[in-house]
C-alpha cells in the first residue's frame, strides 16, 4: 500500500485482454519534475521522479521504468536500461566501476590522506571483503546489495569478536558512502545495516600498582621500558614502540611525539620516575635509533602491532593475570590462534591507569586530558576510574547538613 501522505498515481485503463496498468506521469505540488507512476512486477505501486520538465520525454521514461519493473531480467541488463536512461535524461554517461575496481581507487585516495597505521587497517579491512566475494568483486559496484552486505557481516560475526565486525560494517559504510557522493551508486546500501551486539557489557579497568610491578618483574628489559613509558605517559603502545631518542629532550624533560591515531602532536613532562629510567638505558649516538629496537622492528615492519600485543598478552600470564593461550586452536576455537576473546587489561589498560592515577592525585582533568591526548572530554572519562578511597574523601568533605546549623542557615541564606 502506499502511505495516506503520498496521492495515487493516475490509472488508465487498458482494453479487455489487459494485465493491470500502463505507466502514467503526474505533477505533485511544489516540483517541477514529472512522476512516473507504475507497477512493479509483485504488483507494487511506485512514483519515481523522472528529473523531466518535459510531458513526452517524461512519459517515455515511465514507459521505460515500468518495462524494466516488470521484466525479469539480470542485473547487468538493469544497468544497461538504466544507463541508457541516465544518458537520455543527462546526455552523460552512467559512471561505472567494479566493486574491486572501485575499492583499489578508494584506497589510492585515502593513502596519501591518512597515517599508515590507518592504511593498513582499511586495506585490511578491504581485502577482506573482497576475498569473501570472490568472483562477484569483479561485478559493477551498483549491483552490491544490503543482502549481501548482511550476509558477509553474519560470516564475520562466526569467524571473529563483535568489535572487529563492526569495524568492517563502519569501513564498508564509508567506502559507499564515498561510492554515493561520487556518484557511482545512487544510495549507500550500508546505512541500514546495523552493527552487531556485544555480549555483555564491554568492560574495561586499569591495572593496580601491585598488578604493574607483577607484569615488571616477569618482563624482560625492552618490555619493562614499554610498561614503564606507558604508565608515565599514558601513551598508545604502537606510539611507544616507534620512539627513538629524537624524542627525547632531556633539557626541557620532555618526550615529545605525533599520535598514530590522531596526528595530534604531544609533549609530555617526564615524570621523576621515568627520566630516572630513561638515564639508566644505554645511551645512542644516532638519535635516529629507536629506544626499543626490537619493538621498533615489529611495528615498522609490519605496521600493526599484533605480534607486541601477543607479546604483552604472554608476559600478563606468566604474571598470573591472565590465562595461559595454547599455541594452536583447539577444537572449542580457543588458543593463540582461535577467535579471540576480549579481555578487561592488555596494554591499553596502561592508558586507563595513567589517566585514573593522575585525575585520583587532583591534576585538573583538561591537563590529563591533553597529556594523554584525548580529543574530547567525554572520551578522557571513559578512561577514568576514581578509586573508592578518593570517592569516600570527596563525600567526607561534604558538610553534615542534618547536624551542623551554621551550614544550614548560611545555606538558606545564601542567593540563588
């Protein structure tokens, strides 16, 4: 049916051996375009804008979308038709492209635009979604439908955590999105499809001091300088593990470095405790060398930092806390290779400490914001955690308003 707001469409009769309607063309109010009025193959009434000024011309595109609608034909037959409608309306060709075709370029664009850490996330993102189409890649992109996009989003949702699934949704959903405004697609197919639900809330803690001196005693050397740095800076591992002593400015007590993530340039005061350990490493002639070189290796090689995540995740079980991963999958999917499962603490929980411990200690939450590099406010409280004895001094501050009659009546007194 169609909706009481939108008027039907003219009918005309046909003769005695007719099967419904022909096309018709109508004005609404306020346009002036004509609509085509059909009825598609299940029986469906339609208007469709033909973009026409023009009564004819209007009228032979009515004909046309109503043909089209009835007939049973192939995908590539529809792009055809509807090319050719796009050309006669416009006098332009239909711009076109593959799926596959269309991602390599859009990937091309946005190299030069984003970090590489970035790239690599979206051509990863890419790959995938092309590997899962396979032959259908080399279709034209307007023939990628919502019912594909659900279909690979249910696929990924038994391969991998919910987190990662809706990463790839929000990539497809920019990618076509890009498609749209160029004008490769007339919509973004994406938009409608909804992200998957997390099971359970997803929680996220700092680590305790007790936790960090466990993790410090187990490490070797290079991972103890990363710990040490991520708690005193508060800083995302990927940007730790690319550091070299250029960094530093010893003078000024400063380390000095570009987000990954972000771009935002960040300068950070070193704390007592880390320019004492900063002192204690070898020193480097080439201030081009990294402050952990094996760390250093790993990102810049790979541009991920899967393998040190990995790393991080084995010396947090062989301080207790965490279980100890198999190497191999096993059949229940769990294991080093297996699906994996989200976990409160992993090295970013170095960012939530740093953040808790310097807001718990009373350093106004704009400064902690721009140490850590928060873009926003908003994000900066998700990473802090007040711990219960800070709550109980703010709450033993607060005047007993029951006992203390001075309290109550200046506050009574007092102007609104």
């Amino acid at each position: 049916m169609l909706p009481a707001w939108l008027p039907s469409c003219p009918q005309k009769q046909l003769g005695p051996n007719s099967m419904g309607y022909v096309a018709s063309i109508r004005r609404k109010r306020g346009s002036k375009y004509w609509f085509a009025c059909f009825i598609q193959a299940d029986g469906t009434r339609v208007q469709r804008s033909t973009k026409e000024t023009d009564r004819k011309r209007a009228q032979n595109l009515a004909d046309t979308f109503e043909q089209v609608a009835r007939a049973r034909i192939t995908a590539r037959q529809a792009q055809r038709v509807i090319g050719d409608i796009f050309h006669r309306v416009s006098g332009d060709s239909l711009p076109s492209t593959s799926v596959c075709s269309y991602f390599e370029s859009w990937l091309a664009r946005k190299k030069p635009e984003t970090a590489d850490s970035t790239y690599i996330f979206y051509r990863g993102k890419a790959r995938r979604f092309l590997d899962w189409l396979g032959d259908r890649a080399a279709r034209e992109l307007i023939t990628l439908t919502r019912a594909n996009l659900l279909a690979f989003r249910t696929i990924e949702a038994e391969r991998v955590n919910p987190s990662t699934v809706n990463h790839a949704i929000k990539f497809l959903r920019m990618v076509l999105e890009d498609a749209k405004r160029d004008g490769i697609i007339p919509d973004n197919p994406a938009d409608t499809v909804k992200l998957v639900k997390r099971n359970g809330e997803r929680l996220r803690r700092p680590f305790t001091l007790q936790e960090i001196k466990r993790l410090i005693a187990v490490a070797n050397d290079e991972w103890r300088s990363l710990i040490v740095f991520g708690l005193y800076t508060g800083q995302r591992l990927g940007d730790l593990a690319r550091l070299t002593w250029a960094n530093l400015d010893l003078q000024q007590n400063e380390v000095r470095l570009s987000s990954s993530k972000t771009g935002r340039r960040q300068i950070i005061p070193l704390a007592v405790a880390l320019r004492r350990h900063i002192e204690s490493l070898p020193s480097a002639d080439d201030p081009a060398q990294p402050l952990h070189p094996r760390a250093f290796a790993s990102v810049t090689k790979s541009g991920k930092v899967g393998t040190l995540s990995r790393q991080f995740y084995e010396i947090m079980a062989s301080a207790a806390l965490a279980p100890v991963k198999k190497h191999r999958a096993s059949k229940d999917g769990t294991g080093r290779n297996g699906r994996r499962q989200p976990s409160e603490i992993s090295f970013h929980a170095l960012r939530h400490t740093a953040t808790s411990l310097m807001k718990n200690a009373g350093i106004p939450a704009a400064v902690v914001q721009d140490i850590i590099g928060h873009e926003s406010a908003a994000i900066s409280a998700n990473y802090t955690h007040i711990d219960a004895s800070t709550k109980r001094t703010a709450i033993s501050a607060l005047p007993d308003v029951l006992q203390d009659e001075t309290f109550t009546k200046s506050l009574l007194d007092t102007p609104f």
